[in-house]
C-alpha cells in the first residue's frame, strides 16, 4: 500500500515539476477557468496550455466541468494549493538565490489577498501572485506571465 501511495505522490511531483504548469495551479487557486482564461493570463500558446491542463487532469490534480463547448479547470483538492503554498513559503525561507531582503520576505507570506492582478482582476498578494513588478515606485502583482508582459508593454494604462 505504501509503495502504490509513494509512486502515486511520485506522478503528482512529476506533474507538477513545470513551472507552466505551477503557474497554472495558482491561477486555480480561487476559480475555475477555461482555456481560454488561462491563456489571456499566461504567455502560451493554447495547445500548450491544454497539453499542460491534460497532465494535471491525468494526475488528478485538477477536475472538468464542461458548460456548452467550453471545458473549466479547477483544483482537484484545497490540499494542492495549501502543499504549493509551503514549498514556496520554505523557498523564501531558505534559498539564497532568491536574494530577498527579511522585509520582502515578510511580504511574500502575506496571505489574505491585498491586491487585483491590473490586467485580469483577479485577487492576488506578494505570496499567491505568480510575478511582481515595480512602476514609479510602487509594486504591482500579477496571476501569471502573461499579465506581466501585458503590463510590461504599456504600464501607464494601467496605473
């Protein structure tokens, strides 16, 4: 039983070993979304993001609802994101290549949603946001890659 289980959590370390596919989880984190959301937010091709959806869906780390011809992803337990969470919070903690400051630290395990991504909306803080940038002095945070190029190429409309 314990070797099932370890091969079983083994799969879903796999899947998860994709930075793609983490941004993807945390994009999860609060909704559901279709691909086309997912792909508005992230900086991929659509089939990309579907190839990435199918390998989450086949681990069983994320559930389908299917509404007309759309498909919407969701979390497949509240556990992932809490188990993400963590490993993040540990990264923060205790990698030097990250180069923080024990203020920006401080700031990365915020929990409670401070701020809306100014691309999508949604509901971001320095922990659950994917990307930070600053713009005249104050920092912004974005769900995922996609937002942040988007941001990056005219930050004034969106200030």
């Amino acid at each position: 039983m314990y070797e099932q289980l370890f091969e079983i959590h083994e799969q879903a370390f796999k899947a998860l070993a994709n930075s793609k596919r983490l941004e993807i989880i945390h994009l999860l984190r609060d909704q559901e979304l279709c691909v086309s959301d997912i792909h508005d937010m992230l900086d991929l091709p659509q089939s990309n993001i579907s190839q990435h959806l199918m390998i989450l869906k086949e681990t069983k780390l994320v559930t389908t609802r299917k509404e007309g011809k759309q498909i919407f992803y969701k979390l497949a337990h509240p556990n992932i994101i809490k188990a993400s969470d963590l490993i993040r919070e540990m990264l923060v903690d205790t990698d030097p290549k990250l180069n923080l400051t024990n203020l920006q630290k401080m700031s990365m395990k915020k929990l409670v949603p401070l701020v809306h991504d100014p691309i999508c909306g949604m509901r971001v803080s320095p922990k659950t946001a994917g990307f930070s940038t600053q713009y005249n002095n104050k920092d912004f945070y974005f769900c995922a890659s996609g937002c942040l190029k988007t941001f990056q190429k005219e930050p004034q409309k969106y200030v």
